[in-house]
C-alpha cells in the first residue's frame, strides 16, 4: 500500500506516523526524543521506517520540526531543545539513512498549513495562525504557502513590542513576554506570591473558576493584551481569519473573552468587526501539516519539471 512517513520532531517526543495522502492516519505512535545527539537520532527515525517497509510502500518522508527551517536546503537555524539537530543537512541526513524522499518544515508552519488543507481555514486563502503558549509565534498563510521572510522569520508574532518604547529595555515589553501562557502564569505566582513553577495554565483557570479574584482579574488582563496584539496583526496584514492555536486555545472562554475584548476596541475610527476562532487540530495538527508541505513540494517539483519539458 502506497504511504507517506511522518515525523513531529519534539523536545521530549518523537511522533510518529504513517499516513496516505488524504490525510488519514493508518498507524502511529510516539518514542523519546534521544538525548544522546544526532547520530542516536538517526538510528531511532531510520528504525522505524524500516520497520513499517515491510507493510507500505514509503513515497516519502514528511517532518515537522522546531527551529528556523530552510526549507530549500533542509537545514534547521535557529535555537530549540533539541541542540543536535541545528546547523545540519537534515533533510539529507535522513535521505542518506532511509533512501527515501524527505521534506522539512517548521512545526508552526506545519500546524497552520493543517488548518488551510483540513482544518478550520479550509477553503481561506489568506489566514494567520497565532500560536499561544511559552511564547507566541505563528504562521502568515497565503493561497497554502508560508510567507517566511528574507530571514525566516515571518509570523513571529511575539516579538512584537506591546509596551512603551522609551523604557530602558522596551524588550522587556514584547507581546510573548506580556500575553503568553507562561506569562500569565508567572504574574499570578507572583501576585499570590508563590514560587516560579508552582502553577501551570490550567491551574489559573482552575483558580479563576473558584472564584479566586487575582486569577480572575490576571486573566481579564490577558485578554486585553492578547486582543491588542491581535488588533495589530489585524490592521497590518489584513487576514481573512484569524487562528488561536496552543493548548490554551480549546478553552471556549478563552476565544469569547478575546473576541469580547476585541469588540471593546472598534470605534469611530477602528471599524472592522475583528475576531479569531480556535485552530481545528491539536496533537495531529504537525504531522498533517508535514505530509502537506511534502505533498506541495512534490507536486510544485512536478509541475516545474513538465514545464521545462514543454520548452525544451
């Protein structure tokens, strides 16, 4: 049986999956990211190709994974919790190892291209993902590509400064260090004056629904702040949707308590109706998203071959 082989490259799992190409799961699974470095790494991926052979018939290998990815080279930039794989031929790594095809993409672009060929902007050709969680980053999506950026960095949100811009360090003020996940939590460990790493998201909103007023309020302020940022995006890049990814994102209060706070700031002046919606897919949103991008730079490889058949 024809299949496609796909990896989410993760700081503490590997997952994994066999996939045909509409998207549907015919196995998967997960194992530990290897702490041992990159050689480690190879053997574990290569392992399990060479034993899922045996019943399909592999076109490809699709991966998704942290980093900056050029995705022309296969080569990952930038800095992740996994070291090893930075400022290596990835992609020809794993060609090397398995004799297959391979494609590599960023995980956040691999989420939002989901959202675009499956998901909740299926049928939009112009959307943002914003992905909320340590930090916030996400993705720019037009007619299923990735507008990246000469350095790319496109849809790296979170680097927005949301602050005043006078201060010492106005870096200190960007948006993933004033309205991400993490960023909530710390404020209300410190306004209940509680050490770092006492509480996690769920336990804010857990607070919060008991009724415990500095949650309640902490969380108020968050989505006034994740509603400015979004008001930004909204006016600078003009999206057709906007995507709340993250696992914060499945709290249905959460997508209401931004839209309410995003309906607060139209005005005379501001007179577009701004709202976000939650991303459709979680824990399956990179491997789809990888098999996507595999199938894409397959089928644009495809066409640009027959049209230099045609000049010739």
């Amino acid at each position: 049986m024809k299949a496609y082989m796909v990896f989410d490259i993760g700081g503490t799992y590997i997952k994994y999956a066999v996939m045909n190409e509409t998207g549907m799961k015919l196995d998967s699974g997960k194992v530990p990211t290897p702490l041992e470095g990159l050689e480690e790494f190879l053997k574990k991926t290569s392992e399990i190709v060479t034993r899922y052979r045996q019943s399909y018939d592999f076109q490809g290998i699709a991966l998704s994974s942290p980093g900056a990815v050029d995705v022309k080279s296969g080569y990952i930039g930038g800095a992740s919790a996994i070291p090893y794989i930075h400022g290596v031929p990835m992609a020809d790594l794993i060609r090397e190892q398995t004799g297959l095809d391979v494609s590599i993409e960023n995980d956040a672009n691999c989420a939002a291209l989901a959202e675009g060929w499956l998901g909740a902007a299926k049928e939009t050709d112009y959307y943002i993902c914003i992905v909320i969680g340590t930090g916030i980053g996400g993705s720019i999506v037009m007619n299923h590509t990735i507008l990246r950026g000469a350095s790319l960095h496109g849809g790296e949100f979170g680097y927005m400064i949301m602050g005043d811009p006078l201060q010492r360090n106005p870096l200190y003020s960007t948006w993933s260090k004033a309205a991400s996940t993490h960023a909530l939590v710390e404020e209300v460990e410190s306004r209940k004056l509680l050490a770092k790493g006492t509480l996690n998201g769920e336990d804010v909103f857990r607070l919060a629904e008991g009724g415990d007023s500095i949650a309640k309020e902490s969380i108020a302020q968050f989505y006034k702040k994740l509603a400015v940022g979004i008001y930004n995006l909204k006016y600078t890049l003009d999206p057709k949707k906007i995507l709340i990814g993250g696992g914060i994102s499945k709290r249905p209060e959460v997508i209401e308590g931004i839209n309410q706070e995003l309906r607060q700031l139209k005005d005379e002046v501001s007179t577009l109706d701004i709202t976000v919606s939650a991303c459709q897919f979680d824990n399956d949103a990179n491997l789809i998203g990888a098999l996507f991008h595999y199938l894409s730079t397959k089928k644009m490889t495809a066409l640009s071959i027959s049209d230099r058949d045609l000049r010739e």
